[in-house]
C-alpha cells in the first residue's frame, strides 16, 4: 500500500461536516467496543452487523457512510484482537485491553462514499454528512494510478487543517543492479550516522531546536483559562509547532 497525503480546501460548513464524521466514527468505534464487552464471544462479523443496528436506531449514524461504519467497527475489532495475540503470547505487564476511544481525529471509507475528479485536484464526498466537494493539493500526482486502486480514503484532522490520505495497492518492484561493494553505517546521537568511509552526517536536532518555541507555547497555553476561546487558540498554534518539529523529523 502507497499511502499519499494531500491538504484539503474548503468552506467552514463542510470542516464542520468533517468533525461531524469523525465523531460519527469516534461513536461506532466505541459502540462496538462496549457491545463486544458485553458480547464476549463475539466476532468481526458480528461487530460489522451491529454497525446496522447503530444506524436504525442513532440518525446520525445512519448518515455516515455504510462503509465506513464498517472501517470504524474494524478498528474496534483490532483493538480486540491485537489484545488476544497479546495474551496467547503471555507478553508481560498491560496486554493491551481496549478502552473508549476519546481523540478521535479520522474517519476512514473504503471503495464508496466518495467521488474523485477527472482531474485528479479535487474530491467529493457522498454520503449524507454534507462534506461535499473539497479541493486538495499535494505533491504526488494520483494520475499515474487508477481509481480502482484506490482501496482506501481517509479524512485526517491535524492541527494546521484537514488532509485526505490516499491508500493505493500497487506492486512495487524495484530493479537495481548490485555494485559489489560493502558500507557500514554506524548510527550515533552526536552523529547521524558515520560510514565505513569516515563520512560523518551530523545530526539536525530538529526537536531540540524547537524546545523554546514549544516551552513558550507552552506556558501561554497555561495562563489562559480553561475553557475560554483563548486556550483553544494558544492550543492550536501550539499543535502547530509540535506538528512542524514531527515533519522535521520525518515522522508525520
């Protein structure tokens, strides 16, 4: 799987209908949770057919798209299953028990609910969340790879905007001829990694250079009242710096 990221544009009604999607997912996922806790002897399958009981009986649920209530009770159902592997392999400490879910930041279709452009630049979103039409913007060109391939759609709120993740299933293979020759790498803190060569990289530091900014961030996060508009302002712009220093680091 390719996965492609680009950045998403649009009015604020249709940012509002993404939030709403989310929680809508956020809701399912943790429904799921709890029907299985009392359902222990339940499975997948049992958890996607709940997802029909969810929409019959919550409105908003049903306006979300189908398949994406599936991929939300999927992610339920990871949580479980990654918790037995845990305990058939006896891991020691926590095992891992799944637990609600309470920052929910992405909602996930699959191969509906969704309408890419001819052209590649802009998506629209069809199920009954009133998301619509939202033009996107990237660096990787979605024109070398057909729609079908597209097995997956993801709206990922982070704190600089809205982004659609792309996951593509494609073969890659990658011919190159070996050189015969041998290179170690020795991969340190005050370097980056130095090679057999005596070619040394230094190391970028980019979260200790941005320690200041975050620490001031920080504190005027503190100051503001918890709950007043202020705080949500000083917490955004300090998402942004966390969010800039993770993309220095490859990370994001």
């Amino acid at each position: 799987m390719l996965v492609f990221e680009f950045k998403t544009y649009g009015k604020s009604s249709q940012f509002i209908a993404v939030a709403e999607a989310i929680r809508t997912a956020q809701f399912v996922r943790n429904s799921c949770w709890r029907y299985w806790v009392d359902n222990p002897k339940k499975n997948k399958y049992d958890l996607n057919k709940y997802c029909a009981v969810l929409a019959a009986t919550f409105p908003f649920t049903d306006e979300l798209n189908s398949q994406a209530r599936q991929a939300s009770a999927e992610r339920a159902w990871s949580a479980i299953s990654r918790f037995y592997e845990n305990c058939k392999k006896n891991i020691p400490g926590k095992k891992g028990y799944p637990k609600f879910q309470k920052d929910c930041r992405s909602v996930e279709y699959k191969s509906t609910g969704w309408k890419l452009a001819d052209d590649r630049k802009s998506i629209t979103f069809t199920d009954k969340k009133g998301i619509g039409k939202l033009k996107i913007k990237g660096t990787r060109d979605l024109h070398f790879y057909q729609v079908s391939q597209i097995k997956r759609v993801r709206l990922v709120k982070r704190a600089d905007g809205v982004y659609v993740q792309f996951c593509i299933n494609v073969d890659r293979k990658e011919n190159t001829a070996p050189t015969g020759n041998t290179i170690s790498l020795d991969v340190g803190l005050k370097e980056y990694y130095t090679d057999s060569n005596g070619v040394t990289v230094e190391n970028p530091r980019f979260l200790r250079k941005g320690e200041r900014v975050l620490k001031r961030s920080h504190r005027r996060v503190s100051k503001k009242v918890k709950g007043s508009k202020n705080r949500g302002k000083a917490r955004q712009i300090l998402g942004k710096h966390y969010l800039k220093s993770a993309r220095r680091s490859g990370m994001k």
